[in-house]
C-alpha cells in the first residue's frame, strides 16, 4: 500500500481535489482509501447506540457492522501518524490519500491557490503542486488546479 498526503492551506480545495481524484484512480483499476486529519472535535458515534455504550463502558475500540458497510471508533495510543493508520485500518487499498497531515513524514502533494496564500505550506516530502502559483518550489512537478487526469497519472506513476 502506497500513502500520499494532500496538503495545504484551510480551504485552498484539498477535500476537492480528492474527491475528484478518485474516480479517476478507481477507473484506472486501483482501491483508494481516505485518512483525513482534523483539529476540530467532532462526533464519531451516536450518544445511547450501542456502539456508543461500549466505548463509555471501557472498551478501547467499537465496530458497527451493516450489511453494506462498517464503522470504527477506536482510542488512538500512538500520534496521529498516517501511514500506521494506513496499514492498521485500510490494509485492502492500493492506494491511501491523507487529507492534511501536513507535519507527516510521507510523500506529500500542496495544493497552493494564490486565493488562500501565494506561500507553500510543505517543503518536507513535496513531490509536486496543483496550483496557480508559478514561482512556488518550481524544481518541483506543477499541475493546474483543475488538470485531474495529470494528477491522477503522476499519482499511478509514484506508487508504480
């Protein structure tokens, strides 16, 4: 499994480009999953659902399992390290793109619109730009804001 973090600046389009990203990458035959990082609390489970209960109840992890899908509410005893998460909980994709997880050590893609900041966010592990900012890292790889398939090709060709 491969790990790629989609960085920037609080709305420069990260969750955007992801999730125009994955149709292509799922057409081009690989399995992607999503981490994203957030610094907001927000709810994970139902108040009084069962699920709920067992983790107020001590225990470290509660799996809610349907017919079509499941979800995981588990205590996190490491730091919020993307690639551990990737291989402990999305073990059956080709592929993991991490929105944020700027300070990460993993190959990283900024997405830099000139509308938020003309001034990158990463410098450690940028392998390319999607931007409009022509003069930022130009020893890097750019792509246009909107140019999904260029992306999505770079993207197979990293993991290759």
């Amino acid at each position: 499994m491969k790990l790629i973090a989609i960085v920037g600046h609080s709305g420069s389009g990260k969750t955007t480009l992801i999730e125009k990203l994955l149709p292509v990458l799922n057409a081009a035959g690989l399995r992607v999953a999503t981490l994203k990082h957030t610094h907001h609390q927000v709810p994970l489970d139902t108040p009084g659902k069962d699920s709920w209960r067992f983790k107020q109840a001590g225990a470290v992890a509660s799996m809610l399992v349907t017919p079509q899908a499941l979800q995981l509410v588990a205590d996190l005893s490491e730091p919020h390290d993307p690639l551990l998460l990737a291989q402990r909980y999305c073990g059956e994709a080709d592929l993991v793109l991490a929105e944020s997880f700027s300070d990460a050590t993993c190959a990283k893609i900024e997405v830099l619109r000139a509308a938020c900041s003309a001034t990158p966010r990463c410098s450690d592990g940028l392998i390319a730009l999607v931007t409009d900012v022509a003069t930022a890292h130009p020893h890097l790889p750019h792509f246009a804001l909107d140019d999904v398939d260029g992306i999505a090709e770079f993207i197979r060709q990293q993991i290759e």
